[in-house]
C-alpha cells in the first residue's frame, strides 16, 4: 500500500517540468490525497496549485524547498504549511534568486568558455524565465545531445572540481529555519540520505537542526532506498524528530521518481501530518493542539 501523502514536489515554478495545475492534475491521478508544492526559494506556483486542488479533490500544503549552506555542504530544508505572504520569508527567498540569477550567469560563462556556446540564454529558455537552476543547465546539455541524461550532466559538467560548477552561497541553517517558523510552518530536512554524509556528520546536522527549531526529517524520498527509509527512521527517532515522505518529483520522464508511489513510513515513525486536519478540495491545513 503507498503513502498517500506526498510533501515534495516541484513544478515549472522552478525546475519542474509541469505547471502547478498539471502537477496537481497527476498527482490526484495518482492516488495522492496531500500534496505540497516545494519548488526551490520560491513559493511563486502555490496559490495556482491551491486552485487547481480545490477542482481536483485533494489537499494542497503550501510549501518551499530552501538551499542552505551547513558546514561548506549544500542541504535543502523543506517548509511546510508556510504563509506564502510573510514578509520575513519572502525577502528570505528574494535574496537566494538574486543568487541563483547571478549563478546562473556564471555557470553559462564557464561552460561557453569550454566551448558550449550560448549556454546560459538556451538554459534561460527552458526555464520559467525567471529563475534558473543547474537542472536547466543539464537538460540544455542532454537536448543538445552532447551527454545521454541529466544525471551524467551533473557528473560531468555541474558538481564540484567541473566545468561548469559555481560553489553557492546560500542561507544559513538558522535563518532558513528561522523564516519558515516565522510563516507559520514546520522545517523538514529534505532527502537527508542524499547528502553522503557520514553518520557523524549527518547527526550533528540533525542535532543543530532540532536545536533551532526543525521539526522533521524525510524519512521516505524518492531519492532513498530502503535500507535509508530504516536508517532514517532510526534518526527521527534519535532526535525526537518527526518523519515526513516527499517523492521529490520533478517531472514525468523521471519514472524513478513519480507522484503516488512512495511507501509507508516504517513503524515507530511519527508522521509530520499525524496533528494536521486536512480536508479534500481544501487548500488549508490547520495544526491541531
């Protein structure tokens, strides 16, 4: 039996492939009853995807996925439940485009350098026109034929000591959670498994996190496999943090990846939405106690 909550996705608000209205189309197709919309630093597609839920049935969170900066390592904390109209949060995210802009231009100067031409206007193109990621990037590369897929891309050209690579210069722990619990809503360490930290490392994330406020962790993800879902569970556990289940899902033509399709949280988990009242059609969920 799938779980039938899914708190990470992403649409062409920012790197996703469909609209919010789409995605929200395919994931009620799916069999998903709760669904958040978490593109990266922007909660720009929420209010068409809480339309498009109340037509289709299901529940939407209103949420946002934050790149972070810990310890010289990218990491992603998920905001659920966030009031997409706080100011504290909005000029937050509004600072991390403003790097992603100025990135995104890096990463087209670097790769023309090496020989792609026109790379940062083709990636620009197949975005939203507004905010561009390394994704746009790798899907650029793989449309001109030059690699096979997107995750060679990321091999090749887009990570560290690679042509193409740009370190970030994103939020802190800190702040980050300190905007999503100043819009009302709750932190989740996304795909924690994702990271390759050692266990130490890994847990003293987790313990910084809880300090500051964080709430939970991914222990499902689309990006986990199940011998992570038991070794994230334990850590929830550890760290008296609850477990939310996020498929990550980006677009169709990742099949790896899809809406619907995650499993139960393992025993002894305590679930993110165990004190939400939710409510079919319904783009409002409210926190119990």
């Amino acid at each position: 039996m799938f779980c039938q909550h899914d708190l990470h996705s992403h649409s062409t608000a920012s790197d996703g492939t469909l609209a919010p209205t789409e995605l929200v189309c395919l994931a009620a197709a799916s069999g998903v009853q709760v669904l958040a919309l978490t593109d990266h630093d922007t909660t720009a597609g929420v209010s068409e995807a809480q339309r498009a839920a109340a037509i289709a049935g299901i529940c939407l969170v209103a949420g946002v996925e934050i790149s972070v900066t810990w310890s010289g390592q990218t990491v992603h904390i998920v905001g659920l439940n966030v009031d997409q109209e706080n100011t504290l949060l909005q000029q937050g995210l509004q600072g991390l485009r403003d790097f992603r802009d100025r990135r995104a231009r890096e990463m087209g100067r670097r790769l023309e350098k090496a020989g792609i031409s026109d790379a940062y206007a083709d990636a620009l193109a197949l975005s939203n026109g507004i905010l561009v990621s390394r994704t746009h990037f790798a899907r650029m590369l793989v449309a001109r034929g030059l690699v096979k897929d997107e995750r060679t891309v990321f091999k090749h050209y887009l990570v560290q000591g690679k042509t193409g690579y740009v370190p970030g210069e994103w939020a802190s722990l800190e702040a980050a959670i300190g905007w999503i619990r100043s819009a009302g809503g709750e932190a989740v360490v996304a795909h924690p498994a994702r990271y390759k930290m050692t266990r130490t490392k890994l847990r003293k994330l987790l313990g910084e996190f809880r300090e500051l406020g964080g709430e939970a962790i991914e222990v499902v993800s689309g990006s986990h496999s199940r011998d992570d879902y038991v070794r994230m569970a334990k850590h929830a556990v550890d760290f008296g943090l609850k477990a939310s289940a996020g498929s990550d899902f980006h677009s169709p033509e990742n099949p790896w990846i899809a809406l619907g399709r995650l499993p139960q949280l393992p025993a002894g988990c305590r679930p993110i939405w165990g004190g939400w009242q939710t409510q079919a059609g319904s783009s409002l969920i409210r926190m119990v106690g």
